[in-house]
C-alpha cells in the first residue's frame, strides 16, 4: 500500500489519528518511538531550519529534503507535511506536491493565507479570497496521485471559517482543517458544516484553541488531532535548563537520563527502520 493511501486509510478509521509535530530527525527519532505518525511542522521547521518565525521564509527544497531523510529513516511511519501557501505560486504548489509526493509523503496541509502569513495560532492572519485558494487546492489535488491533501483556513470570523470550511468539504480535499478554532462550540460547528468529510484539529502549546484529549476530540467528530510543536517546545526547555544549569556548576556535566550510548543506540534504530508504533495509538508505546 502507498503511504498516501495508508494514511486515508488510518484517516477514516473510527479512532483519532494522533499526528505529532517534528522539526529535526533527532526530534522525529523520539517521537517514531511512541507514535507512528509524525507532522513536519512549519513552525519547526522555520525555527530549526533557520532560526526564524514562521512567517513565510521556509524555501520548498528544504521541505521536500527533509520530508525525504524522514522517509528514508522511517518507512512505515505516516508523514504530514505543512507547505503553508504551497509557496506563493500555482506552479510552485505543483511542483511542490508531486515532488512530496515522490520522496515518501503521506500527505500535505494547504492553508488560504495571505503573504506575509502568520502562524497559525497568532494574530494578524489574513485569508486569500475563497476563489483564488480554490483554485490552488484544486491545482494541487489534480497534482496528486494518491497523497492526502488537508485543506486548511486561517480565517478568524466565525462565519468566514464556516462559509470556508463547507466550501472545502465540496471539493476532492480529503479532510478540513479550520486553524486556531476558540472554542468546542466553534469546533462543533465546523463538524456539522463539513459532515462526513475528515476533520482536523490543531493543538499548540500556548494557541489559540483549547487542550482537549483525544477522547474529547472523538466525542466532537475528529478524526486527525495534530500536535505541532511538543518536541520543538520541550526541546528549547531542556536545552535551556541544561546549559544554566552547567553555568552554574562551574562547567561540569551533569549525569543525565541520556548519555553516548543512549543517543547512538537510538540512532542505530533508524539503520534498521524498526517497525512503528501502530497509528492509531492512543498511548505511548511500550
């Protein structure tokens, strides 16, 4: 079965997809162990990648680069990619898919937002007119073969991500992601309006949208919960924490959970692309 194909499957099963939001292989390494999909997270990847917010500067080859070395390490494992506006272009979100589509990706996110974007659980977002992005998520699912594609708003009105949110579920889009939704009120409107179409749900520490379980999300209709940004936030805390922590002993390590041998050992997992932890996991792996 082809990984586009695998993930629609998984989409459309009865239990949430947990998908969990990478931003470099060390940071996709962990997460393989416990989950068996993983998001490549804009929002990681502008900040890893480039030190820089996410606010339009990731460049596509990188995406495709990097979607590629988690293939490569992680065969079985869903990838979900984040290709913000498709990079600006229509021939540039072509491109960008069938290249994706190439190296290994399951499937890709397309938002509608205007340059110069915004993360999505930020202020100052501004939406392109529904015909222009239309007629991108309609270049880009012409483009595909069997890649899920997620069609995605950033709109901030509550009657706008509706209106939007049905018109994506009229379309071949596979599933519809409303970014930064406020309330469960909210989320369960979205669901009412796109019916039986896959609903999607981004969680981000700090965001504009309110932590829910993925027992709650089931309750309300959900079927792919997206988690963007533990690793990346975890890891600038641990970083953080160890470095203040060798300043003030004067320089000198700390025995820590993780030395030479654990790292490398978990390295040489990917060497041998260790089957995954079955996607629809609701719990770490044992």
């Amino acid at each position: 079965m082809d990984h586009g194909t695998a993930l629609r499957e998984q989409v459309r099963s009865t239990r949430v997809t947990p998908l969990i939001g990478i931003f470099d292989m060390l940071s996709a390494s962990v997460a393989a162990r416990h989950y068996g999909g993983l998001f490549v997270s804009g929002f990681g990847l502008a900040a890893s990648h480039y030190g820089l917010p996410d606010i339009g500067f990731i460049a596509w080859p990188d995406v495709v680069g990097f979607t590629q070395r988690l293939r490569l390490a992680f065969p079985h494992h869903h990838l979900l990619v984040d290709i913000d506006d498709g990079y600006v272009d229509l021939p540039v979100a072509r491109h960008v898919t069938r290249g994706l589509e190439q190296v290994g990706a399951s499937g890709v996110v397309l938002e509608d937002q205007q340059r110069p974007r915004r993360c999505g659980h930020v202020a100052g977002k501004r939406v392109l007119p529904l015909p222009e992005y239309l007629e991108k998520l309609e270049l880009v699912l012409e483009s595909r073969t069997s890649l899920l594609v997620v069609a995605r708003t950033d709109a901030t009105d509550e009657d706008e991500m509706l209106r939007r949110a049905a018109a994506f579920a009229a379309t071949d889009a596979d599933a519809v992601l409303v970014d930064g939704v406020p309330t469960v009120d909210t989320l369960r409107r979205v669901k009412r309006v796109i019916g039986d179409k896959p609903l999607v749900f981004n969680q981000i520490a700090g965001g504009r949208s309110p932590r829910l379980s993925l027992t709650e999300l089931a309750a309300l209709g959900v079927g792919v919960a997206i988690y963007s940004t533990p690793c990346l936030f975890a890891a600038q805390a641990a970083i953080d924490g160890a470095l203040t922590r060798l300043k003030a002993e004067d320089g000198v390590l700390e025995d820590g959970p993780v030395g030479v041998a654990e790292s490398a050992a978990l390295m040489e997992r990917n060497l041998r692309c260790a089957p995954p932890v079955r996607a629809e996991a609701l719990s770490p792996a044992r």
